[in-house]
C-alpha cells in the first residue's frame, strides 16, 4: 500500500529511486579530530561552583497584594 502511494506520488515528478543496494555516495573516513594544548586543561572536582561570581541585584518580586481568585459563575451551567 505505501508503496503504491510513493509510485502515484512520483509518477507525476522527475524523481526516480535507485535500484536496493545502489552506492550513492562513495565512503570516506572523516579525519581524526586534533586535540591541541590538552595538557593545560583540567576539570573540576564533583560539586565546584563554574563560572565567574558576579554580584547581582535580588531577584523583584512583583506586588501581588492586589489581586484576589473568585470564583466566576457566569460560565458554569446550573441545569
């Protein structure tokens, strides 16, 4: 079935599949990847702080003394 569909969808285009087992593009092992200077590096002990500390302002906290929750029975029917 699906592949009845893929044959209707191509039909109408200029796209063609490749017989199974066709070699689209030639293998090539991608090169090593070179670690430089790995002898000045070192890693922190489990549980260290990263970064740089900065001193930042505290947090706002918004003043929500004004607002309330009620309970709006305009939406609810009463059958």
């Amino acid at each position: 079935m699906a592949g009845e569909k893929v044959d209707d969808i191509l039909a109408g285009s200029g796209l063609t599949l490749d017989p199974v087992g066709v070699t689209l593009v030639e293998h090539e092992d991608p090169e090593a990847p070179m670690f430089e200077h790995l002898d000045d590096w070192s890693l922190a002990p489990p549980g260290s702080d990263l970064g740089v500390k900065r001193d930042l302002p505290p947090p706002m906290v918004p003043d929500v003394s004004h607002l309330s929750l009620a309970d709006d029975d305009k939406h609810h029917d009463k059958s």
